[in-house]
C-alpha cells in the first residue's frame, strides 16, 4: 500500500519519487486516520461512505456509557480499514466535553498507533 504524505495541516505534499510515498504500516495508519475524519454525508462523490461519529452524539451529551459505545463503534471501523489485521490497546478519555481515542492497529507490514480525538 502507498499513500501520499501530508503536512501538519493534512495538505498534500507533492512527490517527486515513488520513495517519497508513505508506505507499510505508516500507509495503513494515514489510511485510517483519513477515514477516521471523513464523517457520513461528507464525501459529495458518495455520501453514505464515511463514519457515522456524529449521528451518534446528535442525541445529546456524551455520557461514559456512551464514551464505552463509541470505542467500540471506532474498533470496528477501524478494523474495516483496508490493511488492518487488527486492533488492540483501545484507550479513549472524555474530559470537558473532548473525546479522545486511540489504539495500536497491526498491519502485515507491523503496528501503528492511532490518536483521534473530537
């Protein structure tokens, strides 16, 4: 797998040799996390591809309970990431209102750890 590298700002940098791509586990993590920030209805080429985060927290505020409900939803759609074998140390936070997410995903190429955070 390969993908193109980004800036800080997730702006495509441009590539001059197939060298500059990002590649192996580090391609698998810039993959999920891309489709961790694409949300349902984004994409105007098909709008029911993305993750449904935010139709689960239209309900009202973010409970513990629901903190629990939401890593699960985000292991499983991490786990449908092209390239991910699997998911482990799932670790989320929910301090003022900020819900944090991450894990390590492994990869046939080796592990990568995820940060994602709304």
């Amino acid at each position: 797998m390969k993908m193109r590298p980004v800036d800080q700002n997730g702006d495509m940098l441009p590539v001059l040799h197939v060298s500059d791509m990002l590649s192996g586990s580090l391609a698998v993590a810039k993959l999920v996390e891309d489709r961790l920030v694409l949300y349902f209805g984004d994409w105007w080429e098909n709008s029911s591809w993305g993750n449904e985060i935010l139709r689960m927290l239209q309900e009202g505020r973010l409970t513990e309970t629901d903190a629990q409900s939401l890593s699960t939803y985000l292991a499983g759609y991490v786990r449908k990431t092209s390239g991910v074998k699997e998911v482990q140390d799932e670790k989320w936070n929910l301090f003022g209102g900020r819900f944090s997410w991450s894990c390590t995903v492994l990869t046939e190429y080796g592990s990568a750890n995820i940060d994602f955070s709304l």
